[in-house]
C-alpha cells in the first residue's frame, strides 16, 4: 500500500502491472520452443498488444498466439524429445515388433482451418521439411501381432518381400483423401520411397492411384531407406520383377541384390537368395546418414519420404502406426540416428 501511495497508482493499475509480469515470465518460458527468427516478432505482438490494455482491463490480453513449430492442419503430439510434430494418424496398428495386440480401424486426426493457413506461411520461410509415411498394414504385420518376434518357439513365416493387407491399402487410401483435403499436392516436392514391395503399394495408393495431381510429383525409389533386414519380409525382389510390378517407377540405378546380404554384403548365389542375414545395427544406421546427406543435398523444400518403421525410429525417435505420416523440419531430425 505504501508503494502504491509512493507511486501515485491505484488498486487497479498495480493488479494490471502484477498481470503483466506474471504473462511475461509465461510468454518466455513458452518462446522456448519456436524458432529464434519467430521470437522477436511474438514479443512485438504481445507488447503492441497490451500497452493500451494496461490501463484498461488485464483480462482482454490477445492470447492467440501461432502454433510453435510446423502445423498443415494436424494434431500435435509431443514427440520423445518433447519436439512438436504434425500427425496424420490413419490406424490403430503397432509397429511391427511390437507384442501387443494392433487396432486395424483407421482414424484420422484434424485441426482448424486456421492452422493450416499457419503451416502453409511457416513453409515459405526457407525452412526444409520431410512428411514421413510408415506403410500400411503387411501380411508380415498381421502374423507378428499373434506371434511376437523373438518369442519362444518363433518361426519366420516366409513371407518375402511381404505385401499390404486389404487393410493396409484401405489405410493407404484414406491417407490420400486426407492429404487430397489438405491441398498437399501444392506442398510436396519430391516423394521418396524404398524400394521393399509396401512402401511401393503405399506409394501407389496414397499419391499414385488415378490421381493426376499427386502423378505430376517427382518421384525417386531410395535403397537407402529399406527397411533393417530382420525376417523375410526385409529380403527384396529383382529390380526386374519390381519393373514389371510398378509401372510408374525407374528401378534401373538398382543392383539385382540390392538388400542386405550378409557379412561383406557378398553376392547370394541365386538358389540362396532367400537366406535371411539380420543387418548389423551399424551398418544399417550407416546408410540412414547417407540418407541424411541425400535428404539436405536436395534443392526441394518439402519431400515426402514413404519407408519403415525401423527407418523413421531411427531417424526421428517417433513411433509410427501403419500408415501413419507427420511432417518435420530437417533439422528436428536426431543428431545420432538409434534405436
């Protein structure tokens, strides 16, 4: 009271100023989070906004501030290292190692109109971002849901170079009609995807399928990001078999092995080919940060990257459900890529 007779301020003016300090110290504690060139024009924002409202009412502060890092429209969801992402969830399915029982029934997650404006002006501020999509549910996938890897009395089924379910492409499916909604076709630049069967038929279904927006994208098949080899369902198909299959895609920089095969990557012979070599973790997180190099090379702004769970673990920390995609920007990649 006696500061407040000093001061020649009222009850009112001195709550408004205790206000004020209070949203101060919570404005940059949340800044923290958003890229440094975003946090001297939020100040500006903020402070412009309540020099009039100090002698007002502290109750009519402007407290819609932008969402931090990338938003196209998505939830967000707080990542292993607190990083915030953009999701499109599309099934309740586990990732392939995973014991526990996998939903099959696709969902979608959305947001407001509002934030996809705020995401498409986030892209154009120079920054790169990587949409990574996990394929959609495999034979693979369905048998480890009743059989656990690695549990007792475990016997790969032989599903080589395994396929999409009918709910693995009824999930490919309905990531196209999300991804038609939100207008990614003028966003994406380049789509790369492995060249194991799934991500191809992911592919297809997703941006390929009668859809001559999606078709006009560039797109590159990327041995770099097959999936680690741990079961048949890693081993690959000929690059010539691929031709045949996929139409719409180049195979020719392919070697007729191109997936892992064991020690000093030797040359299976042909009547061998179908013997399962697990790949070593380093050698596997090896090619990923060649990937890395191939990823910042690139002059485009926005690649859309159609590969594995193991890949994107690696590289990202997340762990994505079948059909799954969330965008990043280049840098929130790991410095170290691990499992």
């Amino acid at each position: 009271m006696k500061l407040i007779k000093v001061v020649g301020w009222n009850r009112s003016r001195c709550w408004s100023v205790s206000v004020l300090l209070v949203l101060s110290v919570g404005l940059a504690a949340c800044l923290r989070q958003y890229a440094p060139e975003q946090r001297t024009s939020m100040r500006r924002l903020f402070f412009n906004s309540i020099s009039t409202g100090i002698v007002r009412s502290p109750c009519s502060l402007p407290l819609n501030f932008p969402s931090p890092s990338v938003s196209i429209g998505c939830s967000k969801r707080m990542t292993h290292s607190s990083r915030t992402t953009t999701s499109y969830t599309t099934t309740q399915q586990g990732k392939e190692r995973d014991t526990a029982a996998c939903a099959t029934t696709a969902t979608t997650t959305t947001q407001s109109r509002k934030g996809e404006s705020k995401g498409k002006s986030l892209l154009r501020t120079g920054n790169k971002f990587v949409t990574f999509i996990r394929h959609g549910q495999t034979e693979m996938n369905e048998f480890l849901t009743k059989n656990p890897y690695r549990s007792s009395g475990f016997r790969d089924p032989g599903y080589y170079d395994t396929v999409l379910t009918a709910t693995g492409i009824s999930q490919a499916r309905r990531l196209n009609s999300e991804f038609k909604r939100r207008n990614m076709k003028d966003e994406i630049e380049l789509i790369m995807i492995s060249p194991l069967t799934r991500t191809l038929q992911t592919a297809h279904y997703v941006f390929f399928e009668d859809d001559e927006d999606f078709e006009r994208i560039p797109k590159l098949v990327i041995p770099h990001i097959r999936e680690k080899l741990w079961l048949s369902s890693d081993v690959g198909s000929n690059p010539s078999r691929l031709a045949r299959t996929f139409t719409g895609f180049n195979f020719d920089h392919l070697s007729d092995f191109w997936w892992y095969q064991g020690p000093n990557q030797h040359r299976i012979p042909p009547e061998s080919w179908q013997i399962v070599h697990e790949e070593p973790d380093h050698e596997f997180m090896e090619r990923l940060e060649k990937f890395r190099e191939i990823l910042s090379s690139r002059p485009e702004k926005h690649i859309a990257v159609v590969a594995h769970w193991g890949v994107i673990y690696a590289m990202t920390g997340i762990d994505f459900r079948n059909c799954e995609a969330r965008t990043l920007q280049l840098s929130e990649l790991r410095d170290k890529f691990r499992f």
